[in-house]
C-alpha cells in the first residue's frame, strides 16, 4: 500500500516538472515570435524610409529651376543705410514720330513650279489656309515680265532647241488616239475686244473639245514644308488667272489633267507642230497654230530643272498660249508643254 502511493506521488511530480517545462517552451516561443516581428517590421520601415528619402533627393536634383525657385524662400531686401537725396528727373527730348514702312501686299507668291497630278500611292498635300491679303490679286492683263524671268524663247544655235530652254530631248510618244471628225471651221478672228478670259478650247487633230474654267493657286504643307502649287481644273482646262488673257501680248497658260476627273488633255501628247488650236472667250474665237510640242522630265529632279521648266509658263512679249499637262498615262513623271502662236 505503502509503495504504490509513493508510486503514485513520483508520477504527479514528474507530470507538473513536465507541464511547467511545456508552458516555459510555449513563453519562449511567443517571445521569439515577437521578437522576429519586430524585426522584420523594422527592416521594412527602414527599407520605406530609405525609399522615400532617395525619391526626395532625384525630385531636388532633377527638379526644374521653376519649382526651386518657387520652393525657396524669398530673398530679405537688406535697407540701403544711405539717404537717398532727391533730384529732378532730366528732360527728354521727344523724338520725331517716323512714318510706318510701307510692307509688300504680295506674301504667297505664285508657284515657279509646273502644274503636277498626284499618284494614288502619293500623299495628298494638306492645304494651308490663307488670310485675306497674302495671296496677290490676279494679273491677267498682259503682265510684263519679271525681272528674274528670262526674254521669251528665240532662236538658240543648232545644239539647242528652237524657242525653248535646254531641256530634255523630245520622247516618242507611245500612246495613240482616235482623232474625232473635226467640228465646221471658226470664223476668223474679230478684233481684240472683252475680258480675253478663255472659255472653251478645241483641238480638232487629237478631239479635244473642252470648256475653261479660271484657277489660282494653294499654299499646302508636305513634310513638314509649305509651298505654293497651281491648282488642276476637274473636268475642264484651267486657265491661269496670272497669265495673259486672249488677243493680248503674253502667255495665256491653260493645264489639264490626263489620267484622272475628266482627263481633259488625255490625248495631248499627240498633237503635231501645224495643227490648229481655237479657243473661245465665251462667243469670241481666237485661232492659233501648233508651233512647239516638248516632254520634260519633272517628277524627281531636282529644284533647278522644275523652275527652269516652270519658264514655259512664265510671262512672255509675244502673244502665244501654253497648255500643260502630265504624261505618261500610267504615271505623271513628265510634262507635255504645247506651244501654239496666233494663226
């Protein structure tokens, strides 16, 4: 009896040593868990911390002088100790009051350019609005010739062609054209007398039969470039309202297109020195005679040879009339420039 309560006073001492050992570990195991939460919420504060000091020193450094400025306190005027001792201002002399100098009215000047037709892979040049005042008023009455403008064509030596610049040897067209049976022969032609502005043009040999129509010129953007073209009539020729009018010295310039809206001057190309051209200033004809048919290369040159081709459609002394168009059909690298003089 004796033996089995020591027995039995032996396990429960062994059993409460056990639970205070389990309760000890339990504490110690809290206090570490504490212990490493700490510390880790430590670090990340301090990371933050660092963080937030390194994104305010590039703010200072990379910040604009503005905002420094702004940032800074301002500046203390410091008292001058010196009395100021008043004085009277000087006299000033009035100066005399000097007329405005006269400015040119003439800002957008006309294209030295010939007419052009775009390609449908070509970017559409977008139009540059003007304001009233800047592009100059029509010249259509005999202009004289500008000063940089070369005389009007004569006779060069045998190397040079006749009555034109140097330009580009003369291509043998390749396309050909029905001509359409010639209308009943214009009566001659009446004495100079109205406007002169061309309203109808026709060309027997090759069937062109087409009404004119007046056109300017457009200031457009293209690459970040501004420059002046001359605008291409739809469904019609267009006159060049700078250019002469009918029945007066000068160069009356009229221009089409040849592949697309219309394609007014599609047989152009075709037509012969000696065939005749009669074009009417509403119910007034005017009768000339092809006296200069050329093809020019255009598209790609450089600046140089587009102005001097442009001089085909410069002002001119004698009276004469120029029509334009672009060539070939499936392209517009070239122009056709047909001369035609007075019958």
């Amino acid at each position: 009896m004796n033996c089995t309560l020591l027995r039995l006073l032996r396990k429960s001492q062994v059993m409460k040593i056990s639970d205070k050992q389990i309760l000890f570990e339990q504490i110690a195991l809290l206090f570490a868990s504490f212990v490493w939460t700490m510390v880790i919420l430590s670090g990340l504060a301090l990371f933050w911390t660092y963080q937030d000091v390194q994104a305010r020193w590039e703010l200072v450094l990379n910040a604009p002088p503005g905002a420094l400025a702004q940032a800074a306190p301002p500046p203390t005027a410091t008292p001058s100790p010196t009395a100021t001792v008043w004085s009277p201002p000087p006299t000033l002399t009035p100066s005399p009051t000097l007329p405005p100098t006269p400015t040119a009215t003439w800002v957008v000047p006309p294209p030295n350019f010939l007419p052009e037709t775009l390609n449908a892979d070509e970017p559409t040049p977008i139009p540059v609005t003007i304001e009233p005042g800047d592009q100059a008023p029509p010249v259509v009455d005999a202009p004289p010739p500008p000063t940089d403008t070369p005389a009007p064509p004569t006779p060069a030596p045998p190397a040079a062609p006749v009555e034109t610049p140097d330009l580009y040897p003369l291509p043998t067209p390749t396309a050909t054209a029905t001509p359409e049976p010639a209308p009943p022969a214009p009566a001659p032609n009446p004495p100079a007398s109205g406007d002169g502005i061309p309203t109808r043009l026709v060309i027997p040999s090759v069937g062109i039969d087409t009404s004119v129509i007046q056109v300017g010129w457009q200031v457009v953007e293209q690459n970040g470039q501004q420059y002046s073209i001359w605008q291409v009539a739809d469904y019609a020729a267009g006159w060049h309202e700078t250019s002469a009018r009918l029945g007066q010295p000068g160069n009356t310039v009229m221009a089409g297109h040849h592949n697309v809206n219309g394609e007014v001057f599609r047989d152009l190309v075709n037509v012969e020195v000696g065939d005749k051209v009669t074009v009417y200033a509403g119910n007034q004809a005017f009768e000339y005679v092809v006296d200069l048919k050329t093809i020019v290369k255009e598209k790609g040159e450089p600046i140089e040879v587009r102005q001097r081709n442009a001089q085909w459609i410069a002002a001119t002394t004698d009276e004469r009339i120029t029509l334009v168009t672009c060539w070939p059909y499936t392209n517009n690298t070239h122009r056709v420039i047909v001369v035609a003089k007075p019958l």
